[in-house]
C-alpha cells in the first residue's frame, strides 16, 4: 500500500469532486427525450421481461457526457428482445446475434444497442473466457468493472427512470473514483482487462483510481499477458487519444503494467549522471511531447510518432568524457524498432506503421536545421524525404521543445518559424513535396541501352542529388543535358536525341 500512495501523493490531479445534483435529475424524462428509448420501452412492454438500461450510456447520463452506445440487460433472452427491437427499424437496422454469450447488437442510425440477458460469471485462474451462467440483475451489477458502470435504470412500467445503485456508483462519480463493484483482486483476476480499462477510464474521465484498488492491479498485473494483444492495444489507443495520455501512461507505469506491456518505453524511464554529467529521464520528456503533441493534433499516428520519436534511445545511450551522455542514431535505430514495435503491439503494417517511422527518422532534422542555419539544399532534402508529412514532421518538432528554459524553448520555435517559412517558399518554387526525377531507371536504361545494373543506380542517385542540390531544375531538357554528359563521363553510348 505503501507505493501504491506514495504514487498517489505525486501525481494525484484529479481529486475536486463534480458538482453533480442527481435530484434535479429527471432520468426518466431525460431517457424518454430520445425516440430510441421510446421504441425500447415499447418492445419491453411487449415481451413482458425486467429490462435496465446499465453501464456507460448510465454513467455519461449522470456526467452529462454523449454516449451513443446503450446497453440494455433482460430477465430473460437478451436475442429475442433485441430481434423484436430490430424488426420496428426494419431495413434500418443491422442485426448481430452471439449466440455462445446470449447477446446481440442492434445498429441504428445514429446509435448501436446491445441486449443480453442478466448473467453470472466464473473464470478458471488459467482462462480469460468465463463460464456464463443465467442470473439476477443483481449478478449482473457485480460483474461490472466499476461502481460507476453497475449504475442502472429501470426500463419497466413499474421502474420506469428509476436508478439503481447497490454500490455507491452516484458517491464515485461526485468523488472522480474509480473502484470494483466486489474485492478487486476478485474483479481483476476475472478479467485482467480491467485493469486497463481503470487506467483508460482514468484518463478519459479525469478520475483517481481507489488507492486499494490501484494496489490490486499491481498485485495482478502479471494476469495481463492472457489477455490478447488486440483487446489490450484497443485500451491503449483510447488512452492515447485522450486529453491527456501523459496521465495514463503514468499509471500503466507505475503498477507495472507498462513494464510487461510495452517494455521499450518503461526501459526509456530513469536520469542518470556521471562525472557531473547528467541527462534528462526521457520517459517523462516522452510523455511531455505526447501531451504537446494533443495540443496541435488528434490524429492518432501522429501521437504514436511522438510516443516512438525517442524509444531508440536506451540501446544507443553511450557516455565519453568529451560529450558527456549521446544517444547517436537513435533516430534511425528507432525507425528500424518501429515495425517490430507495431508487430508485436498488434499495431497495423501499412502506411500507418511507414508514416510514424518515417517521422521517428526525420524527428532530428529541423531542429538540426534550427540550429545550425537553414540553407536550400537542406530544405529541399528535407521536403524530398518528409513528403505529404511535412506538416506533421513540424508539428512532431515543436512539440519536441519541452526545456524549462523559456528563452531557449521561444528561441527554437522561433527558428521553427523562419524553417516553416522557408519550407514553404522552397516548395512552392521547387514542388518537391512529392518529388521524383522526371526520368526514371526505365528511361535511362532506353537512354544508354542498358541492362538493370549499378550503372543505372548511380545514374539515378546523380540526377536526384543534382537537383537536390540545386545545380540543375528537374525539367525534361536540363535532366536531358545532365545525364547524357554524366553518362560520357561514365564511358557510355547513348542513342541519338
């Protein structure tokens, strides 16, 4: 317990209470404003089951938040009711029943309704998929992960609006806490993904995690690795697109769940000094340009370039008396990660996984540019290999600039600037963007009657670093009058133009 609230003591943000008067509440005229509630009510009327609204749509109620999912339980067959609700939506809904768990999903416009019917649950300590057994409500309300998600509302003539609480759900929502409906090693050893949705609810709701019950997933984290890496990278992404990803991270940390799950960033934790020397811990530098990076953008990938931008940096940490701490290559030693990193998390392998390693790569260049002056060939070398991701490769930068030191940091951006601006007046003269030499491999080798070779690729390298340099404007008759006076230097015969 100590760690656990020694954690808590130093990071703890989160804990004014909301100001949340439920009595002003009218749950029953605030769900009955939505037709989709109302065409509900119908259809359990109808089958004459005890029916309740539970889980996040309750919650997001009560925290005056958007919630399009709703889930509905049932003393009875959750498969019938919803195929009576799908049959009012007729053609409009899109019906999915899962047979072996007694649920089924109804999507609608604009919303995706669950049904299932009240169930218990019992796990074997070996296995992640539980043994499902039909139950009462109350079975049902102590299978949620949260208090604040074992919140229902009555769906019946008899119950209509009414809230239901056997766990002080209403109390944690007023507090911003996050604990287990039962003993939370019970509910975490049950399904180890708990523990990532408290640390992704955390993050996105703004909430602490109970002191106990952050103390029972350090205790249970190693119950993670049955868990499949799809379901836990989903948690992960959520975190990721929240407010404040640094927060999450935070605890994935320090319960050790981090350590287990994405080692490569636990290993970037920890300062150290030597001789007097000493280097910043780029953990946290990490999550500082993760949480910058949320202030220019929401796009996911452009988050992940900057949670991999230095994950290189452990393996290529060295320590000379000259220089004190390097981290040479890391960039490039990070773009090789990058795929086997994006493998191994279930991450996908196409242009998402290329972009984030292209910017991993690229990270150091404008601010090797900021420093040391800009100059046109830079700039186009720069345009040539970032591409279309110019813009995201900046914005990485800028949010790269987390010194403590104002004049240094307003220095560098600054210099950003004056790099943005040069950017753009290069590619506007020069459309290197997405550059290629307007002759390719095919047409030197029809130039010089060639067969594919090393005379090719030296050709090609030439005519791209020549153009790059700015010695000649990649136009047909100058690329022409280059090549065919690099090729006689080479000794090669071309054909007559």
């Amino acid at each position: 317990m100590l760690i656990c609230m020694a954690f808590f003591l130093s990071v703890q943000i989160h804990s004014l209470h909301l100001n949340i008067d439920y009595k002003s509440l009218n749950l029953s005229s605030e769900i009955e404003r939505e037709p989709v509630f109302r065409d509900i009510k119908k259809v359990v009327a109808k089958a004459n089951v005890s029916a309740y609204l539970i889980g996040g749509y309750v919650r997001d109620l009560l925290l005056n938040r958007t919630c399009k999912d709703i889930d509905i339980v049932c003393l009875g067959s959750g498969i019938e009711l919803a195929q009576q609700f799908a049959d009012i939506y007729g053609d409009n809904a899109e019906l999915a029943i899962f047979k072996n768990f007694g649920t089924a999903m109804v999507k609608i416009p604009g919303w995706e309704v669950e049904f299932v019917g009240a169930r218990k649950e019992s796990y074997r300590s070996e296995s992640r998929k539980p043994i499902v057994e039909d139950g009462t409500l109350e079975d049902d309300q102590n299978r949620r992960d949260f208090t604040i998600n074992a919140l229902a509302i009555g769906l019946n003539s008899n119950n209509w609006g009414e809230l239901l609480d056997p766990f002080d759900g209403q109390q944690h929502l007023k507090e911003k806490l996050l604990k287990t409906p039962l003993e939370p090693g019970i509910t975490f050893s049950d399904d180890p993904l708990r523990m990532m949705r408290a640390i992704r609810f955390a993050s996105q709701l703004g909430f602490d995690i109970d002191p106990t019950t952050f103390e029972s997933i350090i205790e249970h984290k190693e119950r993670i690795k049955i868990v499949s890496q799809e379901r836990i990278i989903e948690e992960i992404n959520k975190i990721v697109l929240c407010d404040k990803p640094s927060y999450g991270f935070n605890l994935m940390f320090h319960c050790g769940l981090l350590h287990i799950i994405f080692p490569e960033m636990a290993a970037l934790q920890g300062a150290e000094e030597k001789d007097g020397k000493g280097h910043k811990d780029n953990f946290y530098h990490t999550l500082k340009v993760l949480d910058n990076v949320c202030q220019y953008s929401k796009d996911l990938w452009l988050r992940w370039a900057a949670i991999m931008h230095d994950i290189a940096k452990p393996p290529t940490k060295r320590f000379d008396q000259k220089h004190g701490w390097t981290f040479h290559g890391h960039e490039e030693f990070g773009a090789k990660m990058t795929p086997k990193i994006f493998a191994r998390l279930k991450l996908p392998m196409n242009e998402k996984m290329r972009f984030v390693q292209k910017l991993v790569r690229l990270h150091l260049r404008p601010i090797a540019l900021a420093k040391e002056g800009v100059t046109d060939t830079a700039i186009r070398r720069l345009l040539f290999e970032a591409g279309e991701d110019s813009e995201a490769l900046m914005k990485l930068c800028r949010a790269d600039i987390t010194s403590k030191n104002n004049d240094k940091k307003q220095r560098y951006l600054a210099n950003f600037d004056k790099v943005e601006e040069l950017m753009k007046e290069v590619e506007e003269r020069d459309h290197l963007r997405n550059f290629q030499p307007i002759f390719t491999g095919q047409h030197i080798m029809e130039i010089f009657n060639l067969k594919p070779g090393p005379e090719v690729g030296k050709l090609k390298i030439a005519l791209r670093e020549a153009i790059l340099e700015g010695k000649l404007k990649n136009t047909t008759e100058e690329s022409m009058a280059y090549i065919l006076g690099l090729g006689k230097e080479m000794g090669l015969s071309s054909i007559e133009y």
